[in-house]
C-alpha cells in the first residue's frame, strides 16, 4: 500500500500518476479511456487531475458506478465528475454517459451498455471502497453480486443493496481486473480496517474490493 503524508499529498500524488499513465497510453494509441470513482473521497484528486496537460480531446472518461439519481441529485457521481474533473484542460474529454432518465436501470441498460462497450478496455481505472468493503456499486449482499463477478459478466449492471439507498449501475468485475492500470484511492483509517479485513476474507462476494486487490491493484491511501 502505498501511504502519504496528507490527504492533499495523496490526491495531488494520484493525479500526478494517472495523468503520467494517460499519457502513455495516448503515445501508444488513439484514445485512452479512464473510469473513476463517485462518493465522498475523489473530488480533490478529479480536480488536481482537471489541469493535467494532455490531450484531452483523445481522452474518454467514464465513472466505475452510478447511482440511478438524475444530475440535479447531490448524490449523482456524473454530477460530481461534471464539477471537478470535466473543467479546465480536461473540458475537452469525453465524458461517456452513465446515466440516462427511465423508470428503471434495466430501461437503460442496453444503451447505456453500448457507449461504455465502445471505450474499453480500461486504460487507468481507480476505485473507491466503502467501509463495508464495496467497490464500485458491487456490495456485499447485493441482488445482482454472483452475476457481477462472473469472468462473463457483461460490461454493465444494476444493482440493488441493503447498504444503498438507491439502484446503481456498475462496471463488473471481468471490465475492472482487464484494467491497464489499476488503482484504489482511499482515506482514513475505517478504510485501512477495511482493507485488513478484506484480505483476510474468505471470498470476493464478501469483499468485493478483492476484485482490485486479486488483480494487482495498487492502493493509495491517507489518514
Ligand atoms: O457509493 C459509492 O461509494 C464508493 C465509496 O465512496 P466513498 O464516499 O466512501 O469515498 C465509491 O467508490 C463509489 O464510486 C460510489 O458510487
């Protein structure tokens, strides 16, 4: 794990990293795509990250999970994305949708799907994690979590949790290990619990960040 000093060292490091990871694979190929997270912890590094200077126009950004709120909800990660990473430098990337209005997740599935199969695989992707060891939207007890971690599981699912207040939709488990480079962005020191409980647990169903850590992720943490 690699631990910083701050909370603003870990954010400024993280952006430092992915954009040297961007820019990379932008030398190597047409388009680079990069999913990050939602939640409470990324904007500092979203917005660090906004200033990088790369050619963003050949950049695609996508979120790991949404929560199926429309923008206008503080609880909506597109919103986030939208106030912190998608300004300044980075304005001209493209942000690929994952959210549309419905009744449902599954009435937009199949779209939504289309457009996030398009951008893969993942150049960079950074996860969060949840206290309760979820990440992405793959919790613990979720309706949908055995389908989620299937090596076939679709690119995109919804899904329902005791421990969330409302559907999501998430990248799988197979989308998030094919990652180029793959990271895990946390705070505090309920998350570095965790985390020791994560690897100490019997199974991925019961602590789904092992999707990351399983894979080889590196985990950037500050208290
Ligand atoms: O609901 C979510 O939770 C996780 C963790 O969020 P945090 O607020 O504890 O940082 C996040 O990674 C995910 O993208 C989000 O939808």
């Amino acid at each position: 794990m690699n631990r910083y000093d701050s909370r603003q060292a870990l954010m400024t490091a993280m952006a430092g990293t992915v954009a040297g990871q961007l820019g990379k694979a932008l030398d190597a190929q047409p388009f680079a795509t990069l999913a990050v997270p939602g939640g409470t912890t990324p904007a500092p590094f979203l917005t660090a990250l906004s200033t990088a200077p790369l050619d963003w126009s050949r950049v695609r950004v996508m979120l790991t999970d949404e929560r199926f709120v429309p923008e206008s909800s503080d609880r909506s990660n597109t919103r986030l994305l939208r106030g912190t990473l998608l300004q300044n430098a980075a304005a001209a990337a493209t942000m690929i949708p994952f959210y549309m209005p419905g009744d449902t997740p599954e009435d937009v599935l199949g779209e939504l799907t289309a457009g996030i199969a398009l951008a893969l695989p993942l150049d960079v992707c950074v996860l969060g994690m949840g206290a309760d060891m979820h990440t992405a939207s793959i919790f613990p007890g979720a309706d949908l979590l055995t389908e989620a971690l299937a090596v076939d599981a679709p690119p995109l699912l919804p899904m329902r949790a005791p421990g969330a207040p409302e559907p999501r939709l998430t990248l799988t488990a197979p989308v998030l290990s094919a990652a180029r480079n793959l990271h895990v962005l946390i705070q505090g020191e309920d998350k570095a619990e965790a985390l020791d409980h994560a690897r100490a647990a019997a199974s991925t169903a019961e602590a789904p960040i092992r999707i990351a850590l399983d894979a080889g992720a590196t985990v950037h943490w500050a208290a």
